[in-house]
C-alpha cells in the first residue's frame, strides 16, 4: 500500500485545482460516485448517509493510490461504512444485492453460496481497512444543513412571483449532490460550498437578490450577496 498526494484534498488555497487533477481519474471517480449515489437511492439512503459515504471515498483516495484497490469495493463499503456514522445501518447483503443488480441489471439476487460469503468478507475487511487509513476520522459536518437555512431565508427575501416562477431551490440541491461527485467536500467549508452553489443558481436563472445588506445596515455594491453568509465560520 503506497499514500499518493497526501495534500490532494488539502483544503484552502494551497489545494490544487479540479482541472489540474488527471482527466482520466477524474472521470473514474465521476463514474464510481454516481455508482455510490444511485446504489444509495436503491437502498433508501437518505442525502446525508449518501454524501458521507462519498465524501469517505474520496478522502480514501487522497490516501491511497487509485489501482491499490477495487474500486467499487471501497465504494461498497464506504456506502457500508456511512451508514454506521450516520445510523442509518444498512445490512450487507442488501447492498450486495443492489450492487450486483447494478452491474448486472435483470439479474436474480445472488445466492447464499461462497461467492456471496466471500464479497461481503470483502467489505467488511475494507471498511476496516478504511478506518485504519482514515485515522478513523468518518464524521463529516456538510453543507446540507447550511444550505436549507439560506434558501429558507432566501425565499424570505424574495418575492411569491420570482421564488415560484424558477426552481432555484431544487436548482441548488441538485449542484450540491452533483458536488460530490468530485472532491470538492473535501477542499472547502461546507458553509461555502453552501453558499457557492446557491450562487450558482441564482445566476442561472437570472434571479437578483435584494442586496440591502442586513447585517453591516448598508449596501455595499462591491458584495451584493449579504455579508453574514460568507463569515468564517
């Protein structure tokens, strides 16, 4: 087992860029996170278990080279593992299942045979392995939370018409989960990332927000959006 690019997922400026990373792994992990997302669903995850089991994925792989192992079954068992951090346990076998229905869709579940036996060895032996690399540093404090209090203040501030008439909100959750597929949550705060993403879609569509700064008492045309939100936190 060699570490590669401890400082990958640094965060902060002296974190490298998304598009200085190497197209090719990029877009392995693109493809694995979407596995882990949908797999997710099928198990009724909820968003939170789901972006925990990614973002313990991706701080895997700042650790650990990209073919030291399996990659969808460290996905596994980050899916595995996220639901004992975020107690929403999932069985093994379930998620067995759902993975090989993934790769192999139509198929009948597996049988109760040594192939089956042998697999869910795997991902419990991975997930320990997962823990000694990770420090057994799992908990993650994402941008979820911070994201449902600007939109509701949001929708405050604008008015009926502009907040009904555009889907900024499913807009944002949508470029929040679709985050995750990169190593961003690793990289920045999640008040940030929060608020980059509500950002994003209100540029969008095109929407202003009213940028009376409510906290300082005036308006700064420099910073329209308010200053509260982009306090350290």
């Amino acid at each position: 087992m060699e570490a590669v690019r401890p400082d990958s997922c640094e965060s902060g400026p002296a974190a490298p860029r998304a598009e200085e990373r190497p197209a090719p792994e990029a877009r392995v992990h693109f493809r694995v996170t979407r596995f882990i997302m949908e797999a997710g669903v099928k198990l009724g995850m909820q968003s939170i278990p789901i972006a925990t089991a990614c973002t313990i994925y991706h701080k895997f792989f700042c650790e650990i080279n990209l073919d030291a192992y399996d990659l969808y079954l460290v996905a596994m068992s980050s899916i595995y593992l996220a639901g004992k951090v975020e107690e929403q346990h999932l069985r093994t076998r379930d998620i067995i299942n759902v993975s090989h229905r993934y790769f192999n869709p139509g198929s009948e579940p597996l049988e109760l045979d040594s192939r089956f036996w042998e697999l869910r060895d795997s991902i419990v032996q991975c997930e320990l392995l997962m823990l000694r690399v990770l420090r057994f540093q799992v908990s993650f404090q994402h941008p979820h939370k911070y994201l449902l209090h600007y939109l509701i203040s949001l929708k405050n501030w604008l008015n009926r018409y502009s907040w009904q008439r555009t889907p900024i909100s499913v807009t944002a959750w949508a470029l929040l989960r679709d985050s995750y597929h990169g190593g961003l949550c690793l990289r920045f705060q999640a008040q940030h990332l929060a608020v980059a993403v509500l950002y994003l879609a209100l540029q969008v569509y095109g929407v202003e927000v009213p940028a009376e700064d409510l906290y300082y008492g005036y308006r700064d045309p420099l910073r329209p959006w308010p200053r509260p939100y982009l306090r350290p936190g």
